[in-house]
C-alpha cells in the first residue's frame, strides 16, 4: 500500500531521533518516496548524512541556502507529500504546531501541509502528562491531525512511562493502514447533504439555523479520499468543498433541498443526510419587504418535505442511509425512533448537551447508533476525525469495502 506513496518525515530534537534512520528503511523497502526535513536541534541525534543517504534524498533543515541564497520551500514540500508524518515530536515542537509558531522550516512546512498529518510525540513521562501538553495534543486533533501515541516504557530520563515513541515498524503499519483504507469506498456514489436551509419571509429576512456546514463537509471529503464519488447537496455556508470527486448541488430552502436529494437518492449506494433542515416554511413568504408596525407579526408556517422519511421509503435493500439527530432530552430514545421510523440503517445522535459539540464548532461529539444494535460512541474530536469515525461504521455495516 506504500509503493509510490510520497511520505515527508519532520524531524524534531529528540533522543527518539535515532529511530528515525529505521523508519526511512523500512519505508523505503516497502516503495516509498521519503523525503526528510529536520529542525537544527534534531541534528544534534542524527546526522543529515544518515538519512539523505538512506531516502536518497537531500534533507532540508534551514529555509535558505546560506551560500547561495536560494529558498528551500516549505511550501513545496508541503504540497509534495501525500502524508506529512512528524517524529519524533518534543514537546518543544508540539507546542509550536498548536500555536501556529512558525520559527524554523519544519513547523513552516507543518503549517503549508495540504496533506494528512500525523505526529508521534517523544519525550519523559512528567513533560507529556503536563496539561500544556496534554491541551496541545487536543489542539492538534482538534485540527484534524492523527496521533501515533507514545508508549510505555523505559525512558531516556531512567524513569518508565508513557513517552516512548512508537516504533518504526508500528508507524509503517499505521501508514498502511491508512492508504489501505483510501479505497475502501471506490466505486460507490455516495449523496451526502450539509448546512442550514433558509425558509424566506420576505426578500430581506428569513428563518434559518446556526449549522456551519462544517460535519457534513468533513463527511463529504472523508468519503472522496476513500475512492466514492461524492454528490454534496449544501444549503447556504461560508465554506468550499476540496477534493475534486466532490460535486457540489448549492441550495436555499427545505424544498429545493428535497428536490437535489430525492433527484440524486435513486443511483446512491450510500447517502448522510447531515444537514439541519427547516422543520417549517412560511406559507406565502411576502414579496416586498415586510415593515415594521405596531402589535404582533403572525407568520403562518407549512411543514416542510421530511428528506429523511422520503429517502427512507425510497431505499431498496443495496442501499445505506444515515440520518442525523440533534437533541437536548432523551437524546438516546428519541434517536433510536428517529431511526426506526424513518427507515434508517444507522443514526449519528449529537447532544448540545455536550460542550465543543454542535453548531458551528470544529469538534465534535457522537452517538452511532445501528439498525442491528450496534454503538459507538465517541470522544470529543475534530469534525475531520468525527468524520473518520462515521464512514468507517458505515463500511463496517454495510459491508460496502472493496
């Protein structure tokens, strides 16, 4: 699964460096492209002759070319990789990632990665149970990167304890695992919908919601780097779809909405209805601007389309719906009707209960809950990582990996 893959290692000062040499072997045993940047302190625990002899490659430490001048580009490097894996990581470096330090090329690359990055911390026990770095490693995942935990062992100090990074044939594995996954999905149309509708009372005003979009594009481009070719229906937000199998249907309201999904549903092997759709419409929205005047506005509502239960009644037996369910009370119960009257095979149960959860944040908190009785319930993580975990139910229950 690594063969031709294009893997930047970033190298931090670390004793755990010297592992380093044996991970850019095996790495390249298996057909990898290596390429390796370090920061000045990683020099001092292994040598740039050692690593660019063994990925074959020179290794960058310093922004520029002091003799010369020309710039070494972080921003290429950044762009070239298909994984930007970090490690070891010291403390030193972690914090600088969380904060967006930008003081050496490294953390600059770190910072122009479009790439998936994931990060092995190294360092004593005391130093990676301290709270600073213990709320830099939640920033980090917060942002989307992948942790390669330490392990427990004995440490560099004499001391023994979680700090140890992992070793070089595990982290080979990991990365296996990651590209092995990316087409797990290939072949399969996948509808996913996201954001808020916006029911208009008149030209100027409507009834909306505070959904940022945010969980249903995380899904759409999850889905994408997995090989599905991916129909996003989005309601009105302030953010893009990336991947390039992404095709993305803009709408406004409930109705139009409905309309996109139920056009699209019929060919789907899959489809995430994460989006946070008006229950309501107004009857007849007004054609001019309303104005203001004394005593009450009564606005007379419609139910709108229920996407979800439509898309229920249309589903046939190869085909794999997921709905979303946003409670404040009996969350657990009412998810689990939602699931079964609306046709569902699984439903993914938010709690704004839960803080860094919900509306408009980068993380998130989820229930899953499967038409067969399966559970998985996570942690607070970043809507990337959220993401991650939701597609991975899905394959697992509808049996879609290839």
């Amino acid at each position: 699964m690594l063969k031709g893959k294009k893997i930047l290692i970033g190298v931090t000062g670390s004793i755990a460096a010297y592992k380093i040499p044996f991970l850019v072997r095996l790495l390249k045993k298996e057909g990898a492209e290596v390429k390796v940047v370090m920061t000045q302190c990683a020099t001092d625990f292994v040598t740039p002759l050692t690593l660019s002899t063994l990925s074959q490659q020179p290794i960058l430490i310093e922004p520029y070319n002091k003799t010369d001048g020309s710039w070494n580009s972080h921003v290429d490097w950044g762009r070239w990789a298909d994984v930007f894996l970090i490690a070891p990581v010291s403390a030193n470096t972690l914090a600088k990632m969380a904060t967006g330090i930008a003081d050496n090329l490294l953390t600059t690359t770190y910072l122009a990665a479009k790439c998936p990055v994931f990060f092995a911390p190294a360092m004593d026990l005391d130093m990676y149970h301290h709270p600073t770095t213990q709320k830099n490693t939640d920033t980090l995942l917060s942002y989307g990167n992948r942790l390669i935990a330490p392990q427990e062992g004995e440490l560099a100090s004499g001391l023994c304890g979680a700090g140890r990074m992992e070793e070089p044939k595990v982290i080979v594995e990991v990365l296996k695992n990651f590209f092995e996954k990316k087409n797990d999905l290939k072949g399969q149309k996948v509808l996913v919908s996201a954001g808020p509708t916006f029911e208009p009372i008149d030209p100027v005003r409507f009834i909306g919601n505070h959904s940022s979009g945010k969980m249903g594009y995380a899904l759409a481009e999850e889905l994408a780097e997995r090989g599905a070719v991916v129909v996003l229906v989005s309601g009105p937000v302030s953010i893009k779809a990336q991947h390039p199998a992404i095709k993305t249907i803009k709408v406004n309201t409930a109705a139009q909405m409905a309309e996109a999904c139920l056009k699209e549903f019929p060919d789907c092997q899959i489809a995430i209805m994460a989006a946070a759709v008006a229950d309501y419409s107004i009857e007849t929205p007004a054609g001019q601007k309303i104005k203001k005047q004394a005593g009450n506005l009564i606005l007379e509502l419609k139910p709108t389309t229920d996407i979800l239960a439509e898309l229920g009644n249309l589903k046939n037996e190869n085909q794999f719906l997921t709905g979303f369910a946003l409670e404040t009370e009996n969350e657990t119960e009412n998810a689990i009707k939602k699931l079964h009257n609306k046709n569902l095979d699984l439903i993914v149960l938010n709690s704004l209960k839960d803080a860094g959860a919900g509306f408009g944040t980068d993380t998130n908190k989820v229930k899953m809950i499967g038409l067969n009785g399966a559970v998985n319930e996570t942690q607070l993580l970043s809507k990337t990582s959220i993401a991650e975990e939701i597609v991975n139910m899905i394959v697992s229950l509808a049996g879609k990996s290839t």
